[in-house]
C-alpha cells in the first residue's frame, strides 16, 4: 500500500477512535450506573457537581479505590476506568454542567 494512503488511514482512525463529547463517555462508561439528575447505583451528576471540583471528579475517576474513604464512602462499588486525558477532560466538564440542575 502506498505510504501516504496509510498514514491518511491510520490518521482518520485515531480521529474515530477519540470520543467527541462527554454526552459520549457518560453513555459508554457511566450510564450503567449514573444517571445525570436521578438516583442510580451511584450518586447523579447534579449532586456530585454540586460538591466537587474538576480536579476531585478527576482523581475519583482514575482511581476510585484510593479516593472512596476521602470521599466519605466506607468501600467503593465503583468500576476503574482507564480513561485518557482527553476523555476525562470531557466526562469531568459533562458532570460539571449538571451543577444546580434538577
Ligand atoms: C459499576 C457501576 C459504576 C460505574 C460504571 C461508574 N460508577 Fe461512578 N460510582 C459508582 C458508585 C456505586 C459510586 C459511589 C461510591 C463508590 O461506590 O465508589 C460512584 C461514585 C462516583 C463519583 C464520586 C461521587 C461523589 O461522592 O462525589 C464520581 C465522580 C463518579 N462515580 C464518576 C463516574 C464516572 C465519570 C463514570 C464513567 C466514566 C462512572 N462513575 C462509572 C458506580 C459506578
């Protein structure tokens, strides 16, 4: 194959591969066990945006297991996600819009 169709290829796959919305993370990750205004298996989002800072939501986030007692949970139910920058970033500004909605 012709090198500069390759690279053309493998470019547009990365594109693909990158969520483009946080809407898109909350649905592939999170809806499972958070709904944004309603009580689910975890907490909603209006209710964690209205006590945490970006920099909280983001360190729950990569790792639950070290933050449930600093967060007042006595274990975690919590699944680890190994989410990249990018999709923390948007997942963590999603939550953050639900703050005073109900
Ligand atoms: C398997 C179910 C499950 C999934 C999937 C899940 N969570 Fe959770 N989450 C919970 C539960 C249950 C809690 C309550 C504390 C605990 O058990 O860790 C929680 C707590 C949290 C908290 C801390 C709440 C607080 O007190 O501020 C944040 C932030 C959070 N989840 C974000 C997310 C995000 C973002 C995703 C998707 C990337 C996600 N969770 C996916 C179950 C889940």
């Amino acid at each position: 194959m012709n090198k500069a169709l390759l690279l053309t290829l493998l470019w547009t796959t990365t594109l693909l591969a990158q969520p483009s919305s946080g809407k898109e993370v909350f649905e592939t990750y999170c809806w499972g066990c958070h709904h944004q205004t309603a009580e689910a298996f975890g907490p909603p989002f209006n209710e964690i945006a209205s006590k945490r800072s970006k920099q909280e939501i983001q360190a729950y986030i990569i790792s639950p297991e070290s933050m449930y007692k600093a967060f007042g949970y006595r274990r975690t139910a919590m699944t680890q996600f190994h989410l990249n920058d990018q999709e923390l970033n948007l997942i963590s500004d999603y939550i953050l819009t639900f703050k005073g909605k109900k």
